[in-house]
C-alpha cells in the first residue's frame, strides 16, 4: 500500500518566508557577519514531543570477531553508540551536544564535499545541542529498544531529533554509528591503527563494491549490537543506506520485530535485488520516501518487495527530499535563513516544505508505526 502527505499551501507559503522557521526553531538570528568572517552561526534543534526527560549516554564496542573493512590495518571491528532512553525527570544535567567537539572540528571541514549544498564556512557546528541530558538517571524498568542506522555518509550524530523524540516518548533508542563510511566518528582515545576522531572514506557516491561492502558491514554491525547488548524483540529504523540495511536485517535475524526504511534502496548498484525484496518479510516494514528523490531504482526495488504482500507499507512526504528525515529536516532551513544556503539548495537537501510541517510529520510517521508494532 502506498499513500501520500502533501503540506498545505499555506504551510509552504510560512517556509518560504525567510527567518520564519529558524525563530520557531530557535536558531540564532540571521546575520551577515557569518558569511563575512564574523560570528558562526549556531544551530538548534527541535524539542521533543514525548512526555518523558531523555537521558543519554555514549558507548565504544568492539567486535573482536571482524576486521574493518575500510581500514584492515585496524584488526577488530570498532564501533560508537549513544543510548537514549527516558529519564527520571526533575534532574540537573547539562544536555548532551550532538556532536562532540572533535567530531564537529572534523565535520566542519568535510560538511561541503559530503553534502554540497551545505556552506563550506560560517556554521558553529560544536554548537548543535540536542535535548537529551548527559548522564541523566534513566527510569527504571525495561522499555522497547529501537536501533538507528544512519545513511551513508552521515553520522549517527544527524539523526538526533528523531531518535530523543522517540526516546521521549518511552522507547530506548541506540544510535550507532558505522565508522569507515560516517563522514567522521570520534572514539575515546587515539590507537596506532587510527586517529581518535576517523572520517570517512568515502568522499562523493559509492561505486558498486563500496555500496556491498556498506551494506554488508552495516547489517553485521547492527547484528553485533543485538549480540553485545543481548537484544531480542527490538525494532530498527534508517535512513538511505542504513534504511537499506535494516530492511535486510529484518530479513536475516529474528531477533529484529519491526524495521523503517527511510528511503533506501533494496538492490545493489547493479540491479541485484536484496533478498529482502525478493523473498519479503514476515515482520511489519515501512518504506517510507519523498517525492523528491523518488526514481525507476527506488520504486523497482520497493515494488518488488510490496508485490509480495505481507505486511509491508509504502509512504511518501511529497514537497519533501531526502535529509527530510534527518536532522538537517531542522538545520538546513536556518542555514538559508542567515544567507549562507540558497533556497535551490535547501530544496536538494530537504524540499521547499516548512519544518514546522515536516519534522512532526516524519515524527509521527515513525512513532506511530513503531506503536502499533513493538508498543511501550
């Protein structure tokens, strides 16, 4: 089944108007000074919509049993993840930055040849706070786990809104992050083999081996999770790549109840179907898309799956493009808003739709799928 959301003209008409989203986001004002040397634009994010407090805490797991396939000289396979889950409210903690301030040095410089509509200067990256509390006490008792694999390029660091708004709604959300194709990834301390914050190998679209070896390394990585967390009855979510790598983990491990594609292809570059869509699934899967990235690839691989039947869903957010469903649904917006981004390339990234639309809409979106399939 496949259905649309289309925001009102009245909706597009408030995006369109500079500065409108990034006061109701709480963005630094506009200002020239970015773009001539001055002051750096600060970022925000928004806030949850759940009724609980989000604690957050941050991870290093090491799987002995694989080498990095990006790197051999590494000898294990390393991985960061930052565990949200609700907290006990009325406790004092600073919130959480989204990202740490090594990864937003290395990020700053590799932010334009990763996603070239965003501004190669004039963003305070360091300065992104999410709204999660570092080190906040989580309540007690055992909640649903939800594990996040982000697209390829990006850190699991830009889908920080969607994943504390989740958690703020009574799940436990695991973030994690794929170093060797994340644009960077920070770890807590420097070895011989590597740097303390490593970036990405990957600079422009994977060739056909790199995007298999993605897309294997994420769903072993996703797997070794649930193996070191000891994790049953969970569900996943990703977006591009890491979309692509749910869907198949779904396929191969029972342990996974229910999966969101958030627009990621189920074949490989040269039009092999995963077995994913070639077999479908017994377990509730999303594919869910934008009107803007939307192509022959992405609905031959996605109609293959859906011709199964089973219980398989299609949704798309029409006005929208494909980071809709990343943090930078918020961020970009207040990028063009202080002169720094054109209203062309805010529309590459995100659409032209307001994020005062957008955001809930992609919240709602995998929140409600997520209560129907693996409730709190």
């Amino acid at each position: 089944m496949t259905s649309s959301f289309t925001p009102s003209r009245r909706s597009l008409a408030k995006g369109a108007l500079a500065g409108t989203a990034a006061l109701l986001l709480g963005a630094a004002p506009a200002s020239a000074a970015a773009r001539d040397g001055g002051p750096l634009l600060r970022l925000c994010l928004p806030a949850p919509s759940g009724p609980y407090p989000v604690g957050a805490s941050t991870h290093y797991l090491v799987d002995a049993s694989r080498n990095d396939p990006w790197d051999p000289r590494v000898g294990v396979r390393e991985l960061m993840v930052t565990v949200l889950r609700p907290a006990v409210p009325g406790q004092r903690f600073p919130r959480a930055a989204q990202m740490t301030p090594g990864a937003a040095k290395s990020f700053a410089g590799l932010a334009h040849w990763i996603h070239p509509p965003l501004p190669p200067t004039g963003v305070d990256w360091a300065a992104t706070l999410t709204h999660a509390r570092a080190g906040a006490q989580p309540l007690p008792g055992r909640r649903p786990v939800l594990l996040y694999s982000p697209g390829g390029g990006d850190a699991r660091t830009m889908g920080s809104s969607l994943a504390v708004d989740l958690a703020s709604h009574g799940w436990t959300v695991i973030t994690v992050d794929h170093p060797g194709d994340a644009s960077e990834v920070e770890f807590p301390d420097e070895r011989p083999e590597r740097s303390r914050v490593r970036e990405t190998v990957l600079i422009g679209p994977p060739d056909a081996a790199a995007f298999r070896t993605m897309i294997d390394t994420r769903v072993a990585d996703l797997r070794f999770v649930l193996d070191a967390l000891g994790l049953d009855g969970v569900g996943v979510y990703g977006h591009s790549a890491g979309g692509t790598a749910v869907a198949q983990a779904l396929h191969e491990d029972r342990r996974i109840a229910a999966a969101v594609n958030l627009e990621g292809y189920l074949d490989q570059m040269d039009g092999e179907l995963l077995p994913v869509a070639r077999q479908a699934t017994d377990r509730p899967l999303l594919l869910a898309g934008t009107d803007g990235f939307r192509d022959a690839r992405l609905d031959r691989s996605w109609e293959a799956l859906l011709a199964h039947g089973g219980p398989a869903t299609r949704r798309q957010l029409d006005d929208t493009h494909h980071w809709v469903f990343t943090d930078y649904a918020a961020l970009v917006p207040q990028i063009q808003s202080a002169g720094l981004m054109t209203a062309a390339d805010r529309a590459t990234m995100v659409g032209r739709a307001d994020p005062r639309v957008t955001v809930p809409a992609v919240r709602n979106l995998v929140r409600s799928f997520f209560a129907r399939n693996l409730p709190r």
